[in-house]
C-alpha cells in the first residue's frame, strides 16, 4: 500500500509524462478499475479494453484532478471509478446503440423471497457472474442503478433512453437475475422454483 506522498510522486511523475510513474500508478489501480470494468462487461477482453482506454483518460486529466477527501487514494479511486464507468458507458453506446429500447411492464418483476437466501449466501463472484450472464443493456442498467446508484433520470441522459425505459429494463434485469438465482437455488438443493 502506498502513502499519500507516494501516490502524489506518482501523479506528478505522470502528468510529466514519465512512463515509470504512468506504469507504477497503471499497476497500483489496475485491479480496482478492471473490478469496476468486469461488471459492465461479459467478457475479461472487454473489460482490459475498457480499462485501457479509461486509463487513456485518466492520464490525459490527471493535472485536473483534486482530493476531495485527506485520504489521497480514496479520492482517487473515486475519480478514477467515475472515469471508468463513463468509459463503459461510452463502449455500451458504441457497440449496442440499437439494443436500448427494450420495454416492458416493470409491475411484473418482484424478488421473491427464497431468492434472497440464496442471495444472502452467495459470494461477490457468484453475483457478479451472473450480472455478467445479463444482456449488455440490462447490464448497464443494473449496475449504474443498484451498483453505482445512479438515478433513472441520470441513466436515461446518459444512455439516451427514456426514464420508463431504463425502469423497464432494470425490471427485466431483476427479473432475469431472479430466475438464475431460482436456477441455481433448484440445482444446488433440488428444491422446485415456484
């Protein structure tokens, strides 16, 4: 773990332009965007692409950055998920332009209540496969509402979809991940889904 002086060194070698500060601070956060990154993404190819071209970013604004709090790395690490769920926006756009308008009757989709002890034992891994097993545009969706709590207003701009939409489609993603869940739950203990 880096010190706060350490951390600054390395931005200060970076917005310089020395590559042994960029490849030290793309070493150090790597893992934590690529964490971020995997949850917009099926695949880990993706995802490094999404990283990678955040990474573009981030340096390309790095001089702009500001702690917000004393804690200079948790400050960065929130502008840094900023930088990388906006970049994986941007690639969402890019490569499903014309996959938003799925509607549906978001009164139909509720969490049953076996579902969430299933839930309730399931690691962080488990759960982020089975976002990842979700369609592209209910991905988004569910991770910029429940994940990074991003308000249907702010997801409608951002996409540029309609507000019912993107409350449709986080209904279906919910849906969706209910039925995995109720899946998983009747294959790991032969219980019928109801």
């Amino acid at each position: 773990m880096l010190t706060s002086q350490e951390i600054e060194l390395i931005i200060t070698d970076c917005i310089n332009n020395h590559r042994e500060g960029q490849k030290k601070f793309y070493t150090y956060f790597y893992s934590y965007a690529m964490a971020v990154c995997m949850r917009y993404t099926h695949t880990e190819d993706d995802a490094m692409e999404i990283v990678n071209d955040g990474f573009l970013k981030v340096f390309r604004e790095l001089a702009q950055f500001k702690p917000r709090y004393e804690d200079v790395e948790a400050s960065l690490k929130g502008w840094i998920k900023r930088i990388m769920v906006n970049t994986a926006i941007d690639h969402f756009r890019k490569n499903h332009r014309f996959q938003l308008n799925v509607s549906i009757d978001e009164n139909k989709f509720h969490w049953a209540d076996e579902a969430e002890t299933t839930l309730d034992k399931m690691s962080y891994e488990e759960i982020i496969k089975l976002v990842q097993l979700l369609s592209p545009v209910y991905r988004t969706v569910f991770n910029l509402y429940v994940i990074d709590g991003f308000k249907h207003e702010e997801i409608a701009k951002k996409l540029n979809i309609s507000v019912g939409t993107s409350k449709s489609n986080l209904a279906k993603a919910k849906g969706n991940i209910q039925k995995m869940i109720l899946q998983r739950q009747q294959s790991l203990y032969g219980q019928t889904a109801i």
